[in-house]
C-alpha cells in the first residue's frame, strides 16, 4: 500500500458521514473538540458535491468522524497535520448491487477468473485438491466458457478424471451455472438420473447425446446439489462478511446494497452491527423466498443504522452467458433455446404484491427482454398506480423499445451494471 492509500484508508470509516453531508448543503461546521486522535489533511482538492460544487481544500477527522470541510486550513483547529500533497479526495462510493457473503467466500475459494480453457480451470483445481484431504470439496468461482476458444460449456470427464477424490463444485462467473465432477453428482444421488428426467422449472440439466448430465446446471436445477454441499459456519459467514466489508472499504466503497440476503446471513450482519464491526454502510434486499424471510416480512423496513433492511430480491430469469437470460426469441448461437424464467410471472406477481404491500422495495433480477417484461408485469399489478416506492429492475440488458417508457411510468429504477456491457456483449 502507497502512502496516498495508506492515508485515504485511515479514514475511509468516516466517509460514509461525508456522503451524507454531501448531498444538498455543505458538512455543518461544529467547535472543534480537544483531542489527542484529530488529524487535519490538507493540501488537498476535496469535491463535496454540494450545492455550490464546492471544492475544499482541507479535512478534519477525529475518532472516525469527519467535523469540518474547510476552504483552508485553520490553524485554530487542533490535529495533527498530514500534506496530501494535491491529491484529490471524493466522496464515499456505493455499489448499488453486490452480494457481499459471495465476495468473502470468492477468497477462500478457488479462483477461477482469467482461466482461458477448460484445461486451465482443471489445472487450478488439481493443484488445489493436491492440498486438500480427500473428500473434502472443492469450491471455485470464476470461470467464463465464452472466454476460451470452444466457447461450449464443459462437461464432468476431465475433471472427474483429474479430481476423483473430492466432490468439486465450480461456480460460473456469473453466478448462474455450476460445473461439477462425478463424485459431487454422486453423493447428490444424481450419478441415477434416469435420461429422460425432466429439468427443474427455471433451471436446466445439461445433458449429453445419450440423456446423461454432463456435469453442468444452470439456475434453478443448482439447487438438485445444493443439498450436499456442507453448510457454512455462522463463523464461517461472519469471517466471509468481515473479508468482504473491509474490502469494499479498501477500494473507497463506503456504502453497498446487497442483494440476496438470506437469514442466517442477516443474523451475522446484525451481530458485527452490534458490535461495531462494520466499516461500510449496508442496504439489504432480502433473498425472496429463502426460508425464513417471508417472516421477516412481517415486520416494516428498518431504516436506520449502517445496516438498513429496504427491500427483497427475486429472480425473473437467468443470465446470458449461461444461456439462463429469457429471450423472446431464441439465442443466436443457439437455435431453439430462449432462456429460462426462473419464476413464472404469476408467481412473481404473487410475491411482488406481498411485499410491496409490506412496504419493502422490489429488486427483481432481470435480464432478458422476456424476462424484463414479466418483471414490469408483476411491478404493475403489485403497484396499480401508486409508484412512490421506486422499485427496481437488476440488469435490464436487452429490453424491448415498447417496455422502455413502462419503467418511466411505473417509476421503475433501472439497476444497471456497466460491466455487463462488455463480458455480455455478443448477445446483448
């Protein structure tokens, strides 16, 4: 770390009251307090974005608090003096849609990313398993099969081959398929699958020119494994949402939404809240449909603290690069197939008028112009014509021209992620 970050992460913390202050008026201005722990930075170009597009200059912090924004240095205020020299100091970001305990566990994980074949992916993996006891699993997150030069999904027998020992359960990049060897379909009793059985609705079973799973299951059909994958710890998930927090708070993510959260995570973030572990603010959309959050729906938001719990999360559909994103009409690379709708719009609209009804704000997960139209479909019935609860629809990649306005006039949020529009963009 360079001295300029090693400055900026001292007191990244109190960012998060600078974005409060910053929005409409300049930070008030208290008595400065007497203490040991103040710092003043100066020589800096700090933008406030407040209403005048102020730029100051220099920044009181004392016990994690920002106390002054100030034009110049006051040599009245107490503190110790740091030059920064020049640099310039923004606000803290937020990163409006994150899933914070997946981003801790990425990091105890094999990292998949980058990996430019499937023999590449197995390499890692074997390299792993070398180091782990036999029957233990193997988790990695990361691989891209559209990266590689046969942009095919993978199949099980190379792994299986390399990997016999250990049940391996390899996440794709996007979160919406997971490739598996034949010991993890084995001790998920799915080895028996009979040919001609069908795939889960909203999920999809890979299968083989003879019926057989190749190893590869995408969205809802994650689940038929799901069940033998050893539960997380509640230390576990807390050290995951530690890793993840100070991460966030590391690249000057001072606040994120978090999207998906389930009980048994909500339980470890209220927990590290309490105990004044966190160094970011965070949103939380419940994981709709988890167990034990229709509960939780019982109970009106909470607004206060650093950890707000706004809304709930659904899924319409999958995503492009699994092939899971619902089309109207059928993949070019693959004719025939459109997509999967994860929940059918009646079931969406079910769930969408219950917590809208709850006062929770809806976050569904929608990418392809089919399912982007569900989503608007069960928005609509669940607000009829009140619209002040400015729900949001997560990726909006492909959407018809005519389902452009509805969001307009359903007061619809558009949660749009740029990265999407390189990593998908032979489709979108």
């Amino acid at each position: 770390m360079n001295r300029l970050s090693a400055i900026l992460h001292s007191f990244l913390p109190s960012l998060l009251l600078l974005v409060t202050a910053c929005g409409s008026s300049p930070a008030p201005q208290p008595e400065a307090p007497m203490s040991s722990d103040a710092v003043v930075y100066v020589n800096a170009r700090l933008l406030t974005l407040d209403d005048r597009d102020r730029a100051a200059t220099a920044l009181r912090v004392e016990g994690g608090h920002i106390t002054h924004v100030l034009d110049a240095d006051d040599e009245a205020l107490s503190g110790q003096r740091v030059d920064l020299e020049g640099a310039t100091i923004v606000p803290g970001l937020v990163d409006a849609h994150l899933h914070l305990r997946s981003l801790g566990r990425a990091r105890r994980s094999v990292d998949l990313l980058g990996a430019q074949s499937a023999d590449e992916v197995i390499a890692r993996i074997r390299e792993a398993a070398a180091n782990t006891p036999p029957g233990q699993w193997i988790r990695g997150r990361g691989w891209d099969q559209n990266d590689w030069a046969e942009t095919v999904f993978p199949t099980h027998e190379a792994l299986s081959a390399a990997v016999p020992d250990h049940p391996v359960w390899l996440v794709r990049v996007d979160g919406h398929a997971v490739w598996v060897n034949a010991r993890a379909m084995e001790l998920a009793a799915l080895d028996a699958m009979e040919a001609g059985a069908p795939s889960p609705e909203g999920g999809e079973i890979v299968r083989d020119a003879e019926g057989a799973p190749t190893g590869i299951f995408i969205d809802n059909a994650m689940d038929l494994l799901g069940g033998a994958l050893p539960e997380d710890s509640a230390e576990e998930i807390r050290g995951d949402l530690e890793r993840a927090m100070r991460l966030c708070a590391q690249a000057g993510v001072t606040g994120v939404h978090d999207m998906g959260v389930g009980l048994e995570t909500l339980t470890e973030l209220r927990a590290l809240e309490a105990e004044g572990r966190m160094p970011v603010r965070v949103t939380v959309y419940l994981a709709g449909g988890a167990p034990g959050v229709d509960a939780l729906l019982e109970s009106p938001p909470d607004n206060e603290g650093l950890l707000r719990v706004v809304g709930v999360k659904y899924f319409s559909d999958g995503a492009l690069g699994s092939r899971g994103a619902a089309l109207f009409e059928d993949y070019a690379d693959r004719p025939g197939h459109r997509g999967l709708l994860v929940l059918s719009t009646e079931e969406l609209t079910t769930r969408a008028r219950h917590a809208h009804a709850a006062g929770y704000q809806l976050a569904i997960h929608a990418i392809g112009d089919q399912g982007i139209a569900s989503a608007l479909d069960a928005i609509a019935a669940a607000v009829g014509d009140e619209t002040s609860h400015r729900h949001r629809i997560e990726h909006v990649q492909v959407i018809r021209a005519e389902d452009v306005p509805r969001l307009a006039s359903l007061g619809v949020v558009a949660s749009m992620q740029p990265k999407h529009a390189t990593s998908d963009m032979p489709w979108a």
